[in-house]
C-alpha cells in the first residue's frame, strides 16, 4: 500500500516506456527496454496482473516480539512500492475477491521459507490469482521475514524465476542486503513496461476461458 501520493508531473515522466524499449508480447515488454535486468536468466518467464493494486488477503496473523510475521510481510512488500514509487498492492479484509492470499503457517521440515504459487489461464502471461506461505519455526531469525516477503512479492507480481547473481533479492535464496536492487526494479519493470498503462488493458482471454496453469517457487532455507 503506497500511502504517498505522486505529483501529476512524476506520473508523466514515469509512464514513458523509455529507451524506445516499446512492448512485447502479451504486453511484457522487451528485455532491452530497462536494464540491468535478468529477464533472460535461466527458466525466468515473466508474467503480469492485469490490473494494479492487486489486492491481498491475511489469511493469519502470527505474532513475533512485539508486532507479527504478517507485518514484517508487509514492510517487505512495501520496499517494491516505495523504490518504484507505485501503488502496487492493497490489503483487503476477506479472501473473496482477494488477488492474493498470504498465510503464515508452522513448518515441521525446516527446509523451506516461502513458496508462492501464481495461477494464469494456459498460454496467458497474465496471472488470474496467487496464493503465497511464508513458513515459520523458532530459529528463524524475525529481521528474515521483511527480505522473505519482499522476495516473494517479486514472485507474486510476476517475477517467475530467480536472478542468477546472488546481489539480487530474487536470487533463489534472496541476497545478503535483503535490499532491492537495480535489476530486481527493472526486471519487474519490464514485466509492466514501467507501467506505462495503468489501468492495464488485458492482451489475453479472461480468465474463464482456457485451462489454468500454474507456478510454484520455493524459497530454500538458508543452511
Ligand atoms: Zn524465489
């Protein structure tokens, strides 16, 4: 949730695709238009929403020292509006009609800290829901949670894949700054092209036609 509201000028200036990047297909745009990036990395598809703020649903609230997971969930979700400047999420308070559903849930294997799962109607680059679960036990660390929700938000807005250098938050097992960096703003640039509509026209069929896919990435635990 983005709660500074951005000059009219800004919004111009921001809405230009830029560099003559220019979209393409299923309105993503090409991987020269905003770089560094790893739009190119190995097994990356990038996928988008068709409509911004998506909203999201707490399915959970799990406290932890003073505050909850779910509110560190929420910080890490907000470093990718407060560096993009863009109100890209919003929380709502049931899960029908929710965009995304987060839940915070106890793990016995201890292997994994997160995974999110986007859902898109087959041959679609838009994404029709999401679902994420951030896991938690005793020996995570409470500063883990902020970097962990940033890094699956990427997966969330439709980063779907992981950055090969391990400086970026979605490096598979995100980085050691648990700060976005340039490649992680415009790799999710590049999957909007900078937002250059907003509200986002749909290029593909609703999501009522054609089978529903989906993807899954895990976030490993650290060993
Ligand atoms: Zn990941």
């Amino acid at each position: 949730m983005l709660r500074r509201l951005l000059p009219l000028a800004i919004l111009i200036t921001l809405s230009g695709c830029g560099g003559g990047g220019g979209s393409s297909s299923g309105g993503i745009c090409s991987a020269t238009a905003y770089t560094p990036n790893y739009v190119t990395a190995p097994g990356m598809t990038l996928r988008k929403w068709n409509h911004l703020p998506i909203k999201v649903f707490f399915q959970t609230t799990t406290p932890i020292g003073i505050t909850t997971i779910e509110q560190h969930l929420r910080d890490g979700f907000n470093k990718w509006e407060a560096a993009l400047s863009r109100d890209l999420w919003t929380e709502v308070v049931s899960a029908t009609g929710a965009d995304l559903v987060v839940q915070v849930q106890a793990s016995a294997p201890q292997s994994t800290l997160a995974t999110t799962t986007v859902f898109f109607t087959s041959g679609s680059t838009v994404i029709n829901s999401a679902t994420m679960t951030v896991f938690t036990w005793s020996s995570i660390p409470e500063a883990d949670y902020n970097p962990t929700g940033c890094h699956e938000m990427g997966h969330a807005l439709g980063i779907g894949g992981h950055s090969n250098s391990n400086l970026d938050i979605m490096y598979f097992t995100g980085n050691l700054s648990g700060l976005l960096t340039t490649p992680d703003l415009n790799t999710l640039r590049t999957c909007y092209c900078d937002f250059a509509s907003n509200p986002l026209t749909d290029p593909n069929p609703p999501k009522t036609r054609g089978p529903q896919e989906s993807e899954t990435y895990v976030f490993p635990a650290k060993q």
